[in-house]
C-alpha cells in the first residue's frame, strides 16, 4: 500500500480512494454488530430514507476493534500523523428505496461538549442534546474525514460527488459554483475500500437508481486541542 500519492492527492484534490482496507468478512462482522444494536437511543435516526447513527463508535463500542485494523492504523499514522484522534463518527445507511438526495455543502461544523461563547465560533446548533459549532477555518483545514463503505457504492446507488481541488478555497458557498471552471467527480468505492477527504471539500450525492444500499461509516480525525473550556464530543485515541 503506497501512500505518498494519496496522501498527495489529499493535498491537492482534497480527497482519495484506497478499496481493500477491510476484507469481505470483517465487512460482515462489522455489518452484524451494527444490526445487532440497541437502536432506542436518541442517538439513532430511523426514517424510511435514513437509518443513521450519531456519536457511532460510543454507541457500538464492539466495532471499534473491527474498524481500526493495521490497515487502517497505517493510513491514518502515514497520511494524517502520529498525533490525530478521533473527534466525531456517524453511521448512515441510505437504505434500498431512498430517494435520498444531499446537494453540494462543506461540513462546516464539529461536535463540542458544551456550549461557550468563543470568538470565531459560531453558529451554534444542538441536535439530541449534542452541542455542533463553525469553528474557525484552521481548525476545519486540519480535519481528515474516513468514510468507510460497506457496500460497493457508485453513481448508481449514491455515490458523493465532489469538486476537486474546493478543499482549499476557505469557505465555499454552494450557490456561487462556477460550472465552466470547477469539474464534478464521482467517486466509486468498493466494498471494503475507503474514501479520505478533508471536510472543506465540496460534496453532495444523488438519489439512488439500482436498488442497492449504500452504508457508510463515517469518522472525523483532528490533532488540535480546543480553546478554553470547550472539548471535543466524541474525543478517541
């Protein structure tokens, strides 16, 4: 596994794909811990469209052995670093039927412990009692997301889309896309494969067409402690 070129494009187009991270049965063992989950929290979203699962590796502890294998400890220490932990993971799983549809965004936000009023954070929102900020833009720059996928994922079944290079343009308002200069990509994952991508970088997916879930789960890695008294939610070595 070379990981200088992914690392580099991670720099220069804001996001990469390595498939063969997980095997076919550590992809069942994880589905299964998953399905075996007490989902009465309020810390689960049921829906027809939707079934997702916030604060993910607090809730289904049992998947964090399953999840952080060598390989997966190898990309995060040669891409991200020595020092990056764990700061957010959520599961979804767009299930066969859902017509699904996420427009272009940035994730803008990261999951606090509290709310404090900082200069440069802001806005604020709380979902289920979890406090979610804008922190500032340097904090947001140093995140790198993994998104494990579960299911061979394409543009079929709603695979992110993505404006290379958008990563490092600060602050990217959807509305004020340029089409004639910025390009769209679709990134198909295999089933056991995972995409890293920085959170500046302008996603959205479409509806699903062929009838094949897309679960995904999805975990935020950031080596910067917080000001003051504000903390990291979901903080994990």
């Amino acid at each position: 596994m070379k990981l200088q070129n992914h690392k580099n494009s991670i720099t220069e187009n804001g996001y990469t794909i390595i498939n063969r991270i997980f095997s076919d049965e550590k992809i069942e063992q994880i589905s299964k811990v998953i399905q075996n989950a007490d989902t009465s929290n309020e810390t689960f979203r049921k829906s027809e469209n939707l079934f997702a699962i916030r604060q993910f590796l607090k809730e289904i502890p049992e998947a964090v052995n399953l999840i952080f294998n060598e390989n997966i400890k190898k990309v995060i220490k040669e891409i991200f670093g020595d020092r990056y932990f764990v700061v957010k993971s959520i599961y979804f799983d767009k299930p066969e039927k859902s017509n699904w549809y996420v427009a272009y965004h940035q994730d803008l936000t990261v999951s606090v412990d509290q709310k404090v009023e900082l200069p440069d954070f802001g806005p604020w929102t709380t979902k289920q009692n979890q406090f979610a900020v804008q922190p500032p833009l340097h904090i947001l720059e140093n995140i790198f997301t993994i998104r494990i996928h579960l299911d061979d994922t394409d543009e079929h079944n709603g695979a992110l889309k993505v404006v290379p290079k958008s990563h490092a343009k600060g602050i990217y308002r959807p509305e004020t896309i340029d089409w004639n200069t910025e390009k769209e990509e679709i990134c198909t994952v295999e089933k056991g494969g995972i995409m890293i991508m920085k959170p500046l970088l302008l996603h959205g997916s479409n509806r699903t067409t062929n009838g094949k879930k897309r679960r995904v789960i999805h975990i935020e890695f950031s080596d910067m402690e917080l000001p003051e008294a504000l903390n990291w939610a979901e903080k994990m070595n």
